[in-house]
C-alpha cells in the first residue's frame, strides 16, 4: 500500500467497517450508462472485422 493516500485508506476502512469485505468490492464511477446494448456492439465489432466491402466503399486491398 506504499504510495497510497492517506484519505483513500481512510475510505476503505470507513466502507469495510459500513458493510464488511463487500464494501471493499469497486462500485459504478459514475458516468452515464451505455445507450448502445451489447448486441449492437456485438454487431458493430464483427462489420469491424469484416473490414470495408471494396464493391460499395471504394476501398481496395493491397497485399
């Protein structure tokens, strides 16, 4: 713990003493939560890899 701040393990104690080791556990940072469901990504990640369609994107493919 060499090089952690004083108020962090402060923290941690004040959320292990609260609700035990599962206070300890890393909660939600905040942020907005995703407006695209994992199918979509899904979907997206494999058009990714597909890579563009010469016929249609005017790409070319040098090998």
């Amino acid at each position: 713990m060499q090089g952690t701040d004083r108020q962090i393990v402060r923290d941690w104690v004040l959320r292990f003493n609260a609700h035990g080791p599962a206070g300890l556990i890393d909660r939600h940072g905040g942020g907005a939560a995703r407006r695209i469901t994992p199918s979509v990504m899904e979907a997206l990640a494999q058009r990714f890899e597909e890579g563009p369609i010469p016929a249609v994107h005017g790409a070319l493919a040098i090998a």
